[in-house]
C-alpha cells in the first residue's frame, strides 16, 4: 500500500516546482537594522514636527520690524515661514519612502533613516540662518 500524497501547506519543502526558495531573514543583522531603521524613523517623526513648528516659531522675530532703526524683509521671511514647514515633510516623506522600500527590499536602511535626521536639521539651521538675514537690527 502507499502512502497518500499531502501538499506542503507551509511551502517549507524544496523548491521543486520552478520556485526559487527565499532565504529566512540572516541572522541578528536583519533584525538590527529593522529595529534601528524603525528607531530613527520615529525620532525623525518626531524632529520634523519640532523642526516645523520652530520655523513657524521663526515668524515671531518680524515683531521686532517696527522698532525705530530696524529694517525686515518680510517677502524673504514670510517665504522662509511658509516654505520650511514644506522641505521639512517632504525629507520626512521621502526617508520614509527610500527606508520602506529599502526593508522590503532587504537591504541596509538605516543610514538613510539618520541621513533624513541630518536633512531635517539641515533645514531648519538654513532657515533660521535665512530669517536672521532677513531681519536687520538699529541702535
């Protein structure tokens, strides 16, 4: 008598039928990076919103353009407040593309996750480098 035939429901066994079987996750390296990736995406998160508001802060420093002796240029200001916000979620958003496909692709995503961190700082120094031009002080 012989044994009955039983699908492998899991798809554990070989690759038989013209699948190519995909490697199990390698090791601590995998998981190290999904954790680390998902880290810094949160602490990019929460710095873009941070960042954001503190650019919006920014527009308070115009208050001072009434004061005898100072001089604003409120176009560039006013442009500065108003387009931050915007390069903030479009770095947040891209990182968070680039290290989503990146861990569905399994490949290293971090170092992009800490390179939006960088962008987003990056933004909100030019910004306030941006509105302190802006703004010229009197006696």
């Amino acid at each position: 008598m012989e044994a009955p035939v039983v699908a492998d429901p899991l798809g554990s066994g070989p690759a038989a039928f013209g699948r190519e079987a995909r490697h199990p996750l390698a090791g601590g390296r995998r998981v190290a990076d999904v954790v680390a990736t998902v880290v810094l995406l949160v602490l990019l998160a929460a710095e873009s919103v941070v960042a954001g508001g503190g650019i919006v802060f920014l527009s308070l420093a115009f208050s001072s353009c009434g004061a005898p002796g100072n001089s604003c240029d409120e176009t560039l200001g006013g442009a500065v407040v108003y387009v931050g916000p915007v390069l903030v979620a479009l770095v947040l958003v891209a990182a968070l593309v680039v290290c989503v496909l990146r861990l569905v692709r399994r490949r290293l995503s971090w170092p992009f996750a800490l390179v939006g961190i960088a962008a987003v700082v990056a933004v909100f120094f030019g910004a306030i480098l941006l509105v302190d031009s802006a703004i010229t002080h009197g006696i």
